[in-house]
C-alpha cells in the first residue's frame, strides 16, 4: 500500500513538474509575460484550426479574421437606441451604426474605426466595444463601416472615415450632438484610419478634432522593423508575413506606403495635431511603432498619452471573455474621453 501511494504522489510530482514548464513555456516571451489564459487560447487554436494559407480567397480570410476576432468576447451588453444609417458623401455610399445615450442633449460624438487588417471587420465585430463607449462616455458613437481591401484599396477606406468624420461636423445638430466635441478613435487598422484622419482635417484645416484615442494602431506600414516585430512576429495573434499580405492587400505599391496617409509615424510634421491617448499590448508586434507615434507627438508639444497593458496581445480589447484588461482599457479611453470633452467646453 504504501509503495502504491508512493507511486501516486510520483505521479502527481511529475504531471505538476509538467504543468509548470508548460506553463512557463507557454507565458514567456522576449519581452514579457503573457497572460496564461490568452497563451492557452493561442496555442489551442494553432493545433485546432488551420491556417491560413497564401492560395485562401479573400471571402476565407476575412471570415476567419473576423471570427477571431470576436470569439473571446462576451455577449454585447444591453443598449436600446442603435441605428443603422447609410451616409451619402462624394457619391459613396457609407453605412454606419450610431449608438446614442438615453439622456442628455447636444452630446460629444465618437467616431470609431474598427480593427481588422484594412480586409476585414465590420459594424458587428466591434458592436460590444462601441456600446461600452456610449455607455461609460455617455456620448454618441458612430461606428463607420469603411470600405475594405482588396476590393477598394488605399485611400478609400481612409477617405470614407474622413467623410464621416466631414458629415458629423455638418451634421452633428441632427442626431442630438454637439459639432464642437467630436472624438476619433480606432483599434489596430482602425488605429492607423483615426491617426490618418487626424492628419488629414489638420492638412484641409477641416473638422475640429477634440482628441484621439488610438488602441494598438499600426503607423508604420513601409517597415516592419521594429523591436516588437522581432520579437512577437511569429508566435502571437499575428505573424509578419500575414502582415505583410494585408498590407500588399491594402496598399500595393510599396513606394505609397511611404505615405503619412498610410503610415502616419513618417509624417514630417506632428505639430497641430488633437490630444491623443494611445493604447499599447506589451506582448504586440506592432507595439513599439505605437509607442513612438505617442512619443513623436509628445516631442511636437502635442497633449499625449502612451498607456501599456502588459501581458495582452494584440486584439485584447475584444478578449473580455478571458482578461479584466479589455474592460480595464475601456474604463481608461473612457474615462479620457470624458475628460478631454469636459475641458475643451
């Protein structure tokens, strides 16, 4: 008997040994810690699922990005006053979805672009992040459903985020807003949409934009050579070469990737632009590229902020399910949101 019982805690010693160099395995990284639940999630989906591949059609590929990119989200919370509207702005049509308080007149508008690599994404992907917005801000979002590459390459999608954020100003009196406090924000490619946004109404000295809130944006799309793209381009949510594709996809020409339209860290100058928050993931590819557009605005004497959530990756925000810190950065956006319209009234 005692020999047996001698066997079992063996047994135990040696699958609890296991347990922790898988755990280790699995959580370290070059730079970081990575969250266990996140890491089982990724490791879990490279043996399930299969990737996808050069020869994949463009229908596959955004199917699968979208799918990934709400499979650890909650269910939306509740929020009765959504509509969908289809803007008409230099002969395109533009759908949009906007998500308005129960209370409250001339209200602060938030106009978000969704994540999705410039292929993918839509109002549905990011409707839970958008409702929380409204919510915890108590402001109107319009989420703006951009046209997507292949099918409509650089600038379109970029030029249909400019024209919503054009028709808000002409139009904010109309749907209970208020045109002196509008607010760009976006995740990811969004991200990169908002910050281009912003450089645009500075250039056409258009739109007054109160502040910009970019959640782990990609800046530079000419090169991908940075720190963090060596040291998670392989293993975490999003590899280089995938990378690479939804680039070629969004803008074929590389020499056109040089522009700040497309690549807002290489623009040449930072100065007049709006207050920005930007939101990084410590285990990201594209993090430090982030990090340095908030610094190059910092160094213009622009108001902005760098926040670092660490052991995420890319796409957290949708990944409630699984970490507090998709809900902890959305507290933090909305909390700046509030702030930055209550002082520029």
């Amino acid at each position: 008997m005692k020999k047996k019982n001698k066997i079992i805690l063996v047994v135990i010693f040696v699958l609890i040994i296991t347990g922790v160099f898988i755990i280790k395995t699995l959580t370290e990284t070059k730079d970081g810690k990575i969250n266990i639940l996140i890491a089982v999630n990724l490791e879990l989906d490279k043996i399930l699922n299969s990737k996808l591949t050069n020869e994949d059609s463009i229908e596959k590929i955004r199917a699968h990005l979208n799918k990934d990119s709400t499979k650890l989200s909650k269910e939306p919370i509740p929020f009765s006053n959504i509509k969908n509207l289809t803007i008409d702005a230099n002969s395109e049509k533009i759908p949009v979805r906007i998500y308005t308080p129960e209370d409250g007149e001339r209200l602060p508008i938030i106009i978000y672009s969704h994540g999705g690599s410039w292929i993918s994404g839509n109002l549905d992907t990011h409707d839970n992040v958008c409702r929380k917005l409204s919510q915890n801000t108590k402001a109107i979002v319009i989420s703006v459903d951009y046209r997507l590459a292949p099918e409509n390459p650089f600038p379109a999608g970029l030029n249909d985020v400019y024209n919503v954020l054009q028709w808000t100003y002409k139009n904010a009196k109309n749907i209970n807003g208020d045109e002196s406090h509008i607010a760009i924000a976006g995740d990811s490619a969004g991200g990169n949409l908002s910050a281009a946004v912003s450089l645009m109404s500075k250039e056409k000295n258009s739109a007054h934009i109160t502040c910009q809130v970019l959640i782990y944006p990609s800046t530079n799309i000419y090169e991908l050579n940075s720190a963090s793209w060596s040291n998670f381009s392989n293993d975490f949510n999003i590899s280089k070469e995938e990378m690479e594709k939804y680039i070629s996809l969004y803008v074929p020409q590389k020499e056109d990737r040089k522009n700040p339209h497309a690549s807002p860290l290489l623009a040449n100058e930072f100065n007049q632009l709006p207050d920005t928050l930007v939101i990084t993931a410590e285990i990201d590819p594209l993090r430090d590229e982030g990090e340095a557009y908030g610094n190059k605005l910092k160094e213009a004497g622009i108001q902005s902020k760098v926040i670092r959530f660490n052991g995420v990756t890319h796409g957290f925000i949708t990944m409630d399910k699984i970490t507090d810190k998709a809900d902890e950065a959305l507290n933090k956006i909305s909390s700046y949101l509030k702030n930055e319209f209550q002082k520029q009234k």
